[in-house]
C-alpha cells in the first residue's frame, strides 16, 4: 500500500462548493503514517480476494500467462505489467478467434479460400494450446502458396554429372527468390507471384528485398508516433493503466482531455465518479501527473533535499520514488492550506505520482490565470488584498512559503483568486525559504504595481508584512544580504544544536529558538 493512499483530512470549514461541507474524510490532526497489524491484515485480504476475482474472471488466461511469460505458482496479478498482458493477451486471442470466424465466413464451401494466418496475433510458438496449432496447419491448403520451394542441399549442389545443379542455378534460384517474398510483412503487396511458376533474378529480389524491409520500419515508425501522439504526451503505459483504473473502479466518471502540458507535469479533466464510504468525489477533478522523465527535476534538488520533512527519505530514494515525493508534497501542502481555508484544489486522492484533486473551473474549462484575466479596478484591489492575507496565512497558519508565487500560479474564480501548483512549497526555516518569499514577493509585487494597484505594496513591504520580520535596509541588495544572513544563521543554529528553529522570530532581533 502506498504510504499516502488517501487524502489527509479536510474540516468542514474552508471555502468551495456545498459538496465539500458533506465531506467525511476523517480528522485532521495525524499526519504520521503508521501500519497497523489491521492495515497489514486488511492488505493481505484485499489481495486475496483481488486474486479470486482475477481468476474468476479470466481462468483461460492466467492458465495461458504461465507458458511464455511466468514460471512457478506465484502469479501475482497485482503487478500492472502482469495485467497489462493480460489484458493484452486476452485481446489478441479474441482477435484472432474474430480472424478465424471471418476467414471461415469469405471461405465458406469455396474451393478456392484465403488465409488470414500472417495477421494472427497469437503465434504457436507463444501459446501451448493445441487448438490454434490445429487451425493454423489449415493452411496448408492454400492454393496461392507455392508448393515447398524446391531447395539446395546444403554441400550447394544436386544431381550427377552433366545434371548437376548448384545452389547458383537460374531456375531454382529464382524460384527460391520468389517464395522468400513470403517472409515480407503481411501488408507487402507482393501479388499473386508466389502460386506461380515465377523466378525473381538475384538483383530483383535484393532491391525487393530491401524495399519490403524499409517499408516494414517505416511503418513501425509511424505506427509508434501515432501511439505517442494519442496517449496524450508524457503519459507512459504505467500512467495510463493507473488512470485506467481509477476509472474502471468508479471513482471517476471520465477523463475528458488534457488542460495544461507543463515542464514537469500534466493536468487533465474528469468527471468524479461514485462516492464510496470514506470519500466524497466533486463533480469535476484535476489530475496532475507528474512526469516521470526525470532530467525535468534535477534542479528542483534543492527545495526538496533541505527541506528537514522529506530529509531523511531523500538519500535513500531512487529518481522515480522522488518524483513520486513531489507528487506527495503537493498533497500535504495542499491539505495545509486548505485546513487553514485558503481556496485551493482540495486534494481528493494520491496514487504514485498521480494527485487527483477538486478542479477549480466549471464543465470543463479551468479558470483563467491572473496573468490572462483581465479585471477591473475594482477586483484587482481586492484580489491584492486577498493575496496579502493568503501570504500571510501560508506562512503563519501553514508554515509554509509558496516559492513559485506569481500571476501563473494564481486562478481566478468565483469572484476569488485561488492558489495552486504547491509542490515545490517549503517551509520559511527551509535554508533557502526567506529567499523564495522574496522571489513571491517582488513577483506579486510588480503584477499589482504593473496593474495599476496603487496600495500595493513594493516588495520588501510585502516581505516584512507576510514574514512580520522586521528588515530595514532600503535597496534590493541589502535587503538580501540581510535575508541571506538570517537563512545562515539559523543553518549554524541547526549545526550547533542538530536543531531547527521552528520559525523566525518577528521583531527584527536574529531569530531564537521557539519551543
Ligand atoms: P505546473 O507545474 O505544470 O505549472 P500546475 O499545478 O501549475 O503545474 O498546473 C498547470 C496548469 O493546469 C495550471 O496553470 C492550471 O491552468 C491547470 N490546473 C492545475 N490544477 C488545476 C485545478 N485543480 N483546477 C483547474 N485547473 C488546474
Ligand atoms: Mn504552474
């Protein structure tokens, strides 16, 4: 089980739409994650009784799955790629039961009948069932096949004498040529030569040869990039038997299409599905998926590694478990703010690296970013205020600093701006977190001046506003150099005392420790 199967608690405060007073989901307070002897136990039965189902379902098919690809008892369906082939392999042999049908049907009582065997899926060779070996020995009869090609032994030559052929012999040799074009693919148009007495020279087989071989690679060229353009960019096979199954046990509707193809992640549309016992799914849903190639996140090192919550785990963590762990930030950090009633998504459920979450739009299309509304004077004020005492909020209530706060990050909908894109959040004692508030700062800064808000703030007020630090100096680069110097201080801090000071003291003074 994932540590994080399920969504941290949300209360029945906060803001958003009416389903969300109804939500059930548990009390707020635990956030560690402990494994009960109930939890093992409960795993093990769902297991078990995912196992009978599975064998119900599809007996043939586990049987057939231990031939090519599983030895020994264990088959242990749990595991997605197990299922996909499966799946696969149950696909391909309707397919070729369909091919059989079909053939029998343009065949009937005909003399003359055709073979569909180069399309068949399941091949003897992958299957022990002696039922399609049965089929396939059918054709045998196919009267465009030319009789066995007559061949060369291997010393080269046959016959005696003046009789004697060699493996150079015109005749036989074009003949050879000829029924070599059978090894084509399928879809290579070589006609009705093959029942005949036909005889290729050398040279026109080669180029025939050569062009059937091109053929076949371009074909698997453009078979692969269609493949890659439906499946929706960046989502590999892994994703898409998750998102398969999310669907396939209800609990979301649909999934309409994509809303935003990021740097480092994908957004899609769905429609929730059923509510179950312990969860209330919204109407519409977010699904962010986060990449998984992973040269995107090596210079996101730095807000994860130092940031003490996820310290210990980083070292031990192989790239993908760390792309899953951005996926888990955002939940957490998302659950923070959404407990402290700043509007954000609500987070509905983490698989992996997939976070599903309430989406913030309505019948599909997301609401505008602050950067592409235009508002009126009115509403730009208001949205800054709203701003001024979300910032505020995240760093006090949620001891948080959002770190990629600007006009991007910031949606505009039902009269209110709502935060979202939290992964890379940190908390202010992060030894880079007064950094990050300032970068939000001067960002939220000059939207507002540039938009015409007259009481905004400039960015050092902000600082010291949202912070309640109290920095003096009046430039840029002092200011800096004094944000730089607290961060430094409270890293001596934890070197000295294996300590970190759990916030920033607030009158100006260097930071204390604060039990
Ligand atoms: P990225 O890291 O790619 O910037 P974001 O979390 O910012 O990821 O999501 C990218 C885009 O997807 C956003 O700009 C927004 O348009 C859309 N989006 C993300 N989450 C939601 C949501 N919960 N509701 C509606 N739209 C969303
Ligand atoms: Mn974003």
């Amino acid at each position: 089980m994932d540590s994080v199967g399920v969504a941290a608690a949300a209360p029945d405060t906060g803001p958003g739409p009416a389903w969300q007073s109804k939500c059930p989901w548990g009390a707020p307070s635990t956030t560690s994650i402990s494994c009960s002897l109930a939890d093992v136990m409960s795993e093990q039965l769902a297991k078990e009784l995912q196992l009978e189902e599975e064998n119900a379902a599809f007996p043939e098919v586990v049987a057939a799955a231990e031939g090519p690809f599983i030895t020994g008892e264990n088959i242990d369906t749990s595991s997605d790629l197990m299922l996909a082939q499966m799946l696969q392999m149950e696909f391909d042999r309707e397919y070729d039961a369909q091919l059989r049908r079909e053939e029998k049907k343009i065949n009937g009582d005909s003399k003359v009948s055709i073979s569909f065997e180069n399309y068949r899926k399941v091949h003897p060779y992958d299957s022990d069932s002696s039922e399609d070996e049965v089929d396939w020995q059918d054709t045998r009869h196919d009267p465009y096949r030319a009789d066995k090609p007559t061949t060369t032994p291997r010393r080269g030559f046959i016959g005696k004498g003046k009789d004697i052929t060699t493996k150079h012999d015109e005749v036989v040799c074009g003949r050879k040529n000829t029924a070599r074009m059978e090894n084509f693919a399928p879809e290579f148009q070589v006609g009705d030569g093959i029942g005949m007495d036909l005889k290729l020279s050398n040279q026109v087989f080669n180029a025939l040869k050569q062009h059937a071989y091109s053929e076949e690679r371009r074909s698997a060229r453009l078979h692969e990039k269609k493949e890659h353009s439906t499946a929706e960019k960046a989502v590999d096979p892994k994703t898409r038997l998750l998102l398969y199954k999310m669907v396939n046990s209800g609990m979301l509707e649909t999934i309409t299409g994509c809303i935003s193809t990021g740097k480092e992640s994908v957004v899609f549309h769905a429609y929730g599905g059923n509510a179950t016992e312990d969860k209330v799914i919204p109407p519409e849903c977010a699904i962010k998926v986060f990449k998984t190639t992973l040269n995107e996140f090596k210079n996101r090192d730095k807000y994860i590694k130092d940031d003490y919550r996820f310290k210990d785990r980083f070292s031990k963590l192989n790239p993908r478990k760390i792309i899953r762990m951005w996926a888990e930030k955002e939940m957490h950090n998302l659950t923070r703010m959404h407990n402290a009633g700043i509007p954000c998504p609500q987070v509905v459920i983490l698989k992996k690296h997939v976070l599903v979450m309430s989406f913030i739009g309505q019948d599909q299309v997301p609401a505008p970013k602050l950067k592409d509304v235009t508002l009126s004077s009115e509403d730009m004020k208001k949205a800054y205020y709203q701003i001024l005492n979300m910032m505020q909020q995240l760093y006090r209530e949620c001891n948080l600093v959002h770190a990629d706060l600007s006009e991007y990050n910031m949606l505009w909908h039902d009269g209110k701006v709502w935060l979202i894109d939290v992964s890379q959040s940190v908390e202010p004692t992060h030894p880079h977190g007064l950094e990050f508030l300032f970068r939000d700062c001067r960002n939220v800064s000059q939207f507002f001046q540039k938009g015409g808000v007259a009481e905004a703030l400039n960015e050092r007020e902000l600082f010291n506003a949202v912070s309640g630090l109290n920095i003096t100096a009046d430039n840029e680069v002092d200011f800096q150099a004094e944000i730089e110097a607290l961060e430094k201080m409270n890293e001596d801090h934890v070197q000295n005392h294996g300590k970190k000071l759990s916030t920033f003291s607030s009158d100006g003074d260097p930071p204390i420790y604060d039990e």
